[in-house]
C-alpha cells in the first residue's frame, strides 16, 4: 500500500478538509447526531455489542499464553487451571460468542447509520431545491453536488465504522495496557517508554511522504494538463510553431515529477529502515528480555505469560497506530457536517415538499405591474440594475420589453417570477402586490419559454408532462401539436419515450424551443414571459417557433424580451430600457416615429444589417 500511494503513476487521493475539534463543531457534529434519535435503540444496542465484542477480543491472547503454558503442564494464572481441551473448548464458546455479537454490532450500525444518513440527504436535498436563487448564484453546482455526495459519505463511513473503530481501539488500548501490566510489569514499563514514541515518529514520516507523494500527483497533473491543452489546441500549436516551447514545457514538468518521486523514494527508504530496525527491533528486545525473566523464573513468569504479552503489545501497538487516522477521519466527518449544516441552517423559500400544498389558492387574471422598482443583486450591490421602473401589462396584453444588452430586461422577468425581491418598489398582480400571493400560486400561473431552454435527461413525453404532471398522454400530444412539435416527435423511432440526453443534446435548438413551449402550453398559465425565445434559431426554425409563440400567446399576458425588433412588431405595448430606466413606451409605430427616440435608433441598426446581409458578396477577379 505504501509503495502504491509513493508511485508517480498512482491516482492522487482526493482528500477532504479536515476541521478542528472544539466545542463549536461537537456541536455541530451534535445537531446531526440528534438524526439518530429515531433509531437509538439499535444504536445503543450496537454500542453494547461493540464494548462486548471487544471485550471477548481481549481474553484470546490470555487462551494463546493458556495452551503454551498447558503444553508444558504448568498453570498459566490462579485464573486459568484447566487442562488442553478445556482451555481450548472455552476458547471456542468464546469465539462464538464474540462472532455471534459481531453480526448484531455490524448489522444494527449500519441499519441507524444508513437511515440516518438516508433522513439526512433527504432533507439536505429538500432544502437545496426551496433555496432563493441568490443561493445559487454565489455557488457552484459541483460544490453543491459535493455536499451530498463527498461530505455526506464521508459522515456515513464515520457513523458506520470510525465511530466503532474508535471505540474499540480505545478499549483495546485501556484493556490490552491493564492486562499487560498485570502479565508483567517490568515488560510494560519498558515497552511504553519506546513505543509510544516510535509511533509518533512512525506518523510524522507517514504524513511526510504522504505529502511528497501529493506534491508529485499534482505535478504530474499539470503535465497532463499540458498534453490535453496542447492536443486540443494543435491547430494554434502548429500555426504558431510552438512545438519546442510545448515539449520544453513539458519535459520541465516531468522533470519535476521524477523529482518530486525520487525525494520520495529516499524518505520511503529511509522508513523502512527506521521499521525494520527501531521497530521491530524493539519487538525483538522485549522477547529478549521477556526470555530472560523466564530463565530467571521471575514472579513465576512463564513462556505463557511471555506469549500473552507479546499478543497483548501488538494489540495496543495497532490501536496506537491506528488512532491517528482515525481521529482525522472525525476531523474530516467534523468538517463534512459543518458545511451540510450550513446548507440546512438556510432559510429556504415557503415551498412546501408536499405537492398538495402547493396547489392554486389564489387565481390570478393576468394583469401585472411594477411600480417604481429599484433592484440589484444581492450578490453585487454596488450595480444598480432597475432605476425606478414602472409599467403595467393588462390582462391578456402582449407587452414587449426591448433595449441593450444588460439594460435589465430578463431581470424583470425573474422579478415577476419572484426568483428575486425589488428593494423598493412593488411588483403588482392584478393590482394587489406580490407578497399578498403565496409564492407557489405565482409560480404556478407564470410560465417562461427562455432563449437557451433546458430539457431534463428523460423522455420528450416526460420533459412536456413537466409542465403539468397529471396530465394524461392525450394533453400531452394535444399540447405537442399546438406547439408546432407534434410532426418531429412522430418523426423519431420511439416517438414521445425518446431520450433527449443530457440538457436535451439530442435534439436540436428549434426542436428544444418547441418542447419548451408545448410545456408552457401545457402548464396554461395566465402569465407567459419569452425570455429572446427565437434569437438563436435559423429562418426555418424561427418560422415554426413563431407559430408556436402565436399559439401559446392568445388569451394570455404576454410578456417579451427580444433582440429581433421584427418579432414584436404586433405587440400591443412596447417598453424600452436603457440602463435600467424605462427612456420611451408605445406601440411599433409610434416609437419608430420618433427619430431621436432609441427604439428607432435600434430598429434603424438591425434594418441596415438585415439589408448588408442580402448583398450578394462581390468576388474581384
């Protein structure tokens, strides 16, 4: 195992963070312990076999030096008289015995720590999916991921067996000490003057060489990074000839590797020496003192009692060594439970786990307003994104929202979708104010078809249904067809069950689109938000999303962020930001008739670049 971890061509191991043990995080470790309440009687019960399984552990070296003493006819102690059989009959009843509490220690463990754990991801997950989105704006995905799976493994394998583990290596370490100075005094004190220390040196090289060992991983990671980036740039590589600055790049990494692993190699050498002289040495010293108090027939010590010391001194000398790791294995759980619980000390959006709960209480017709809203992003408060914005959509209006890059128009559209809260100003639905609604009843009568649409890994029939998950497979096609959707689906094999993949990868991004609506159409909301629904698409796509949109508008507020100014030529009001102010609103005409206006200074732009488009290109000959 030492020559795998020391190896340059190993994987390196990912480790995670240890944290200091105080009263702080013990009770940290505490709020998570609290899962195992339901369970407490198994754990108490698995308590008890363990200190008895270990208990039993400790009388077999005392059978060892029992059956050597026997052999030769002599008593071991005033404890033990009884002759071969016996000896070795009580020593099988015993091991029965510990065998038979063994099964209930290991299987009652892991039934209250898979349970608790189990109620632990659970709620871990409940209270990641009903945090604010400002939650993850601040945090990667991944690092989310790592929460439930990295840190709530590493507290499992803690609950299952270092728990245990550290329990029985203590009471091995008290037990096996105490019977070692009962066998012999004289060996003990001897013994524990070297070993302890001999252990702690044996750690501190451990660690040392652990570390080199790392040092040569991450090295050696750099230099493969250094053939993926190469490889996959060689295009740039060759046309900039730099095939001699990438090769001497890198052989100065490899030449660190080799290093890094030759430092290494010496220190592991060092190692051995130091085990197999110090240590085993050590070992050796005490059967040769051991022997000399035999010769010597001190305090009646015999060849038995010499066996159950040496037995003894190697259970202690493996509990010894172990708790180190051990210990840092409760650091790392100690860690790991610090950052689940700041996940679940979160304060979560009022969304409840249970989907009846969250059923339409309150309908809403449509209408929706913001009255002078200033906004920025929690996350960066020095950008003022919204600068007292106010306009009104009437129920069933077709409301366009157009202007620059980063003016703020999707930021309106996660307003009303209450993913975020203005800092002042209100945002009205049907004239009273958001927070008079329940935030599932907004949530469940708005819809939004966004530009860069997300499918799930599942079937198409399954990605529609998300919309409406009662609905019956009929609503579904129904919906499909409206959506323009219905002749593209039967065009696949496995027509509605075909997986879409990853983020919906399979299909393409008018395909995407058109899914993406038949959901919205399913859902039949009162409010309908498109988020630069066609801006990436081609002509062809754009057509068929187009009819799509007009389908999914009629009889509902339409609210539309758009690039395109053509796609929004009927809508009933335009509204132009700039930099987070509203600077004009009207219909197309009337905006476009005003010349100093930035609505035509736009529209002016894309009619000259749609018109440069057409040219036919001019080849000089």
């Amino acid at each position: 195992m030492g020559r795998q971890r020391l190896n340059s061509g190993n994987a390196a191991e990912k480790e995670l963070p240890k944290a200091k043990l105080n009263k702080q995080s013990l009770q940290n470790v505490g709020k998570l312990l609290s899962y195992i309440k339901p369970y407490k009687a198994k754990f108490i019960g698995g308590l008890f076999f363990l200190v008895l399984s270990s208990l039993t552990g400790l009388a077999f070296p005392a059978f060892f030096g029992a059956l050597v003493d026997a052999a030769q006819g002599k008593q071991h102690t005033s404890f033990i008289k009884a002759d071969l059989l016996t000896i070795g009959e009580i020593a099988m009843v015993v091991l029965f015995i510990q065998g038979f509490v063994s099964y209930f220690r290991i299987t009652w463990f892991v039934q209250v720590a898979e349970k608790s754990l189990a109620d632990i991801r659970r709620d871990t997950y409940f209270k990641l999916v009903t945090l604010p989105m400002n939650f993850f704006a601040n945090r990667r995905v991944g690092e989310l991921n790592s929460r439930i799976s990295s840190d709530l493994s590493q507290i499992q394998d803690t609950l299952t067996t270092t728990l245990a583990e550290v329990i029985r290596q203590v009471i091995i370490l008290v037990g096996g000490t105490i019977l070692l100075t009962i066998v012999s005094l004289k060996l003990t004190c001897a013994l524990l003057c070297v070993l302890p220390v001999l252990i702690a040196v044996a750690i501190f090289f451990g660690k040392f060489i652990r570390n080199l060992s790392r040092q040569a991983q991450d090295k050696l990671a750099e230099s493969n990074t250094i053939v993926e980036e190469t490889l996959q740039g060689i295009a740039n590589v060759k046309a900039f000839v730099s095939e001699a600055f990438e090769a001497g790049r890198y052989d100065r990494n490899l030449r660190d590797v080799v290093g890094l692993a030759v430092k290494g190699a010496k220190y592991r050498g060092i190692f051995g020496a130091f085990i197999v002289f110090c240590l085993f040495g050590t070992i050796f010293c005490e059967i040769w003192y051991g022997s000399y108090l035999v010769s010597i027939h001190d305090h009646d010590f015999t060849f038995g009692k010499l066996t159950d010391f040496i037995v003894y001194a190697a259970f202690i000398s493996a509990a010894m060594g172990s708790l180190p790791d051990l210990y840092a294995n409760i650091q790392k759980a100690v860690g790991a439970s610090e950052r689940v619980l700041e996940i679940l000390s979160e304060q979560g959006e009022p969304v409840s786990i249970n989907e009846k709960d969250n059923l339409v209480k309150q309908t809403i017709d449509g209408q929706v307003a913001f009255d002078n809203v200033q906004f920025h992003y929690p996350s960066r408060p020095e950008i003022q994104v919204l600068r007292g914005v106010s306009f009104e959509a009437k129920a069933g209006q077709k409301v366009a929202i157009v202007g620059p890059s980063g003016s703020g128009k999707s930021t309106m559209a996660s307003l009303i979708l209450e993913f975020y809260h203005p800092q002042s100003g209100t945002v009205l639905f049907d004239n009273k104010p958001a927070s008079e609604y329940a935030l599932t009843d907004i949530r469940n009568q708005v819809a939004i078809v966004p530009q860069d649409v997300l499918l799930f890994g599942g079937s198409i029939l399954e990605n529609i249904a998300y919309g409406k998950r009662n609905a019956s497979k009929e609503e579904i096609i129904q919906a499909a067809k409206r959506a323009n959707a219905h002749q593209f689906i039967s065009g696949f094999p496995e027509g509605y069950e075909t997986i879409v993949g990853d983020r919906g990868v399979k299909l393409s991004g008018g395909q995407r689109q058109r899914i993406a609506i038949a959901r919205a159409l399913l859902k039949n909301p009162a409010i309908l938000i498109l988020d630069e629904a066609t801006s990436s698409l081609d002509s062809e796509s754009e057509r068929l999303v187009q009819e799509a949109l007009e389908e999914l508008m009629k009889g509902r507020t339409s609210i539309i962020i758009a690039h395109r100014l053509s796609t929004i030529r009927e809508a009933d009001k335009i509204v132009v930001l700039e930099k987070g102010h509203i600077v004009e609103s009207g219909t197309h005409d009337e905006l476009v008739a005003n010349e100093k206006g930035l609505y035509h200074y736009l529209s002016q732009l894309q009619f000259e670049s749609a018109v440069s488009a057409d040219k036919p290109s001019v080849v000089a000959e």
